[in-house]
C-alpha cells in the first residue's frame, strides 16, 4: 500500500504558494488577506480556525481573526460580514461551520459576497461547480483532487463510491470524480447494505463522521482509500476507515491525520490566493 501522504504533498505545494505570493505581492504591494469568523467555542473548530491561521502566515497571508461569542445575534453576524464584504483589504471571508443553531447558517453562508467565498460554499459559487464551470472549489474535495493528481491516480472510468453527501464534501467530491471520469455511487445514512456497494468500487471516499465504519470486508482488493473522517475518540484523531485492517489490501490509502486534512489546509490558502489575484487585477 501506498500512503497518501497529504502532509509531505502540501507542505511542498505550499512552499511554492509561498513564492507566488511573494511575487504578487511585489506586484500589487499588499498580502491577500482572508477573515476567518468562528462563532462560539466548539473544541474542533477552534481547533481548525488555529491551523487555517498559522497556514496563512507560513505562506504570507494575512489574517484577521472574528471570534464571537456563542449568543451572539443574527444582526451582529451580519453586520460583521456585510462590512467584510465591503472591505476592499479583504479577499477572502470564511465562516466556521457549524454555527450555533439560532442563526441560520445557509442564509449566512450566501451572506458572503460571492467573490470573498474562500470556501466555495455559496450557492452560485456550488451551482458553477454542478455545471462544471470555473469556479471556487470546496477546500477538501478540491484537496483530494489534487492528492489523486500527485500521485498519478487517475479516476477516470474507475467506479468510486463516496459515503456521505454533505455539501462540504460528500456531494462536491462526487461531482469532481465524475468530471475526471468516474462512474459514481453516493452512499449515506439511508443506504442499505453499504458494503455491496464498497466492494464494487475502486475509489472509496468515506466522510460520514463514523469512526473505522470501512472495514476489510468492505473493501475490494487494490481500492484506493481516501478517508476524510476525523474522529476524537478517547483524545485521539480516528478515520472513518479501519487502517490497520486495509494497509494489506488497499492500493493507496490516506492517513488521519495527515492526509486529506493538510490538503484541505492547502486548498483554502490556494482560494485565498485566487479570489486575491482576481480582486487585484480588478482594481
Ligand atoms: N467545518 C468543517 N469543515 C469546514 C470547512 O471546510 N470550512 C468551514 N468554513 N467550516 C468547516
């Protein structure tokens, strides 16, 4: 088996972010710049928000950093995002999911100007990649693609089966392997006998949130693994794949952590960095 490596593959992509960035910047005399908004003090999402803003430094985007208190009110937020929207040194906004359940969060989500959407989670922005249209990729399935690519894994006409159909990363990432050519099952909570489905495939993408509910059998010799799961389980980070069961039968596999979770990293700074030279050639 071969391990997907997505902590080796971003720390070089980012080196060489780094130095684009530093050309554009003598170029257009200021840094990117993205917001990050964290609503309330969920314990992951803290601690993602840290990793996004220490990715930025490392590659010489600038950071402003929104953390609101758990009760705050659905004017305030919006407030706060119409006024990034209008802040000609931003490029990028992006709000940490989930929000508390008081606000709503679609309408937040589409709050954010379509052109300061690091995530590519605004409506118009996912209605570009449903038709297959240029556009800002979602950070983890975009990362994925990129992993593939690395390593010369190329889906098309192969059978991949993603579990879960979030908009985050189940349904994206879907549509992506479709593009590069892949015949496409999306399995999710309603799905009955998952492992039928698995064993026929030869790209798995599993991101339920279930920890190590890929298991050996499940799996057909010679599959490639990707696993976005990240599970804390007696403070510790577990896929939603059985490793240790599959290092013997898959043909390349990604590791939690240290795999699709740097790439995602790598991907939103690689927004960040587009929606910026889009918003500098305008002015
Ligand atoms: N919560 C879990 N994953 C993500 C992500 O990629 N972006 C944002 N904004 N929130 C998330």
């Amino acid at each position: 088996m071969i391990l997907l490596d997505g902590k080796k593959v971003s720390k070089e992509r980012n080196l060489k972010l780094k130095e684009d960035i530093q050309k554009a910047v003598e170029k257009y005399k200021r840094p990117p710049k993205l917001a990050i908004i964290l609503v309330g003090n969920n314990p992951a999402s803290l601690s993602y928000v840290k990793g996004k803003n220490k990715a930025c430094k490392l590659v010489g985007i600038e950071n402003d950093m929104y953390h609101l208190d758990e009760n705050i009110s659905e004017k305030e937020l919006r407030n706060l995002i119409i006024s990034l929207n209008q802040d000609d040194t931003v490029d990028g906004i992006l709000l940490q999911l989930p929000i508390p359940k008081h606000l709503d969060e679609d309408m937040f989500i589409d709050l954010i100007k379509r052109e300061k959407d690091a995530d590519g989670f605004h409506v118009i922005n996912q209605g570009y990649l449903y038709q297959k249209k240029k556009t800002i990729y979602p950070a983890t399935p975009k990362g994925i693609m990129t992993l593939l690519n690395t390593y010369e894994i190329d889906p098309k006409g192969m059978r991949a089966v993603v579990i879960g159909r979030s908009n985050i990363v189940g349904f994206p990432v879907a549509r992506l392997l479709m593009d590069r050519g892949a015949t496409i099952t999306v399995c999710h909570s309603k799905t009955k006998d998952l492992g039928y489905h698995t064993r026929q495939a030869n790209i798995i993408v599993a991101a339920v949130g279930k920890p190590k509910i890929v298991t050996k059998d499940m799996v057909k010799p010679g599959a490639v693994i990707i696993d976005v799961g990240v599970n804390r389980v007696d403070g510790k980070l577990i896929g939603d794949v059985d490793f240790h069961q599959l290092e013997d039968v898959a043909s390349y596999m990604t590791p939690v952590p240290g795999g699709v979770g740097p790439m995602t990293i790598h991907s939103l700074l690689e927004n960040t960095f587009e929606l910026y030279m889009e918003h500098v050639k305008k002015d």
